[in-house]
C-alpha cells in the first residue's frame, strides 16, 4: 500500500489518563490529520487512504493498549509504516501512578487494566503492556506535573510548524 501522500506519521500512545486525549485535541488544533483508538493491524490501510487527501500530510493515530489483542499487532505495523517510507515519530504521554490513580479516582472512571484487584494493578499492568512502545518513543512527556494548558504548550513546541504558533488572548 501506498502512502505518498502522508509526509508525517505520530504514533501518540502512552498510560491511561496521561493526556492522550488532550493531545489529540490539540494535535487536530494544529491541523494534523487526527484518528483515535484506531486497530494497529488497520494502521497501513488508514493511512494509504488518508494519503488520497492531499491535504492530510500530517497524520497523527491515538493508540492505546486496552483491546489487548488489538494491540499485538502494533509492533508489525509499525515497521509497515517505516518501510512505507513515511516519518514515523511516537509520542508516549506518561505520569507517575499516583497520579494516574487519582485522576482516575477524580473521574470515577473504570480503568481499562483494572480487573477488580485495584487501579494500581491495573495502571501496573498497563504500564508492562506499554513498556516495549515507551522504549522506542521518540519523545515522552510526562504529564504528572502538568495542566491541561501546559501540555498544550508542550505539544504545540514539539509538533506545531513555526507558521501556527500565533499569539492567543482570551478576556473574561
């Protein structure tokens, strides 16, 4: 398949409630092509037809690790990726458990990895899942300290073209 079109590739990945979402958020700000939760066995064929776009050069693909199954077939399709020719660039969002447990006890959300022995062993178990693709990000952020603006900021320096960084002002 065929992925011409598509100049750059991120991977953005990393611990649940890390900020992955927020990411995407801004990275799509930036005008990158966003796709979230996507299969990694689908990652090739989305991107070849996201290349017919002429407009979409800049793809960014939200992975997490929750579907288990889905998710072994990252490794291969990331070096199908690689040898397409595109720029692959991941993004691994991390933060400290701690952290992770209790923005996940503020959301009263069930963690994906919690099977009912507790949010540590869960956050554990993801954080073992992912720790192959945390390896080999090329950049990682740790969000444990981080607001919401400020890994804004922190995105937009890593990923924003020098053109789109414009001054911004709200007034209440």
């Amino acid at each position: 398949m065929s992925i011409k079109g598509v100049d750059e590739v991120l991977i953005v990945t990393g611990m649940s409630g890390a900020g992955r979402s927020t990411a995407a958020g801004v990275l799509g700000d930036l005008g990158w092509f966003v796709i979230d939760n996507l299969p990694p066995a689908l990652l090739l064929e989305a991107l070849s037809e996201i290349s017919n776009d002429s407009s979409a050069s800049r793809v960014a693909i939200v992975i997490d690790a929750k579907w288990s199954n889905l998710f072994a077939a990252v490794e291969s399709a990331l070096t199908r990726v690689s040898d397409s020719g595109a720029a692959l660039k991941i993004l691994f969002l991390d933060s400290s458990d701690v952290m992770l447990v209790r923005r996940y006890e503020s959301s009263r959300r069930p963690h994906p990895f919690d099977d009912g022995s507790g949010l540590l062993q869960g956050v554990s178990r993801e954080r073992l899942q992912l720790g192959d693709l945390r390896a080999k990000a090329d950049l990682v952020i740790d969000t444990t300290d981080l607001n919401p603006a400020e890994l804004r900021t922190r995105i937009e320096s890593a990923f924003a073209e020098e053109d789109q960084l414009r001054l911004r002002a709200s007034i209440s």
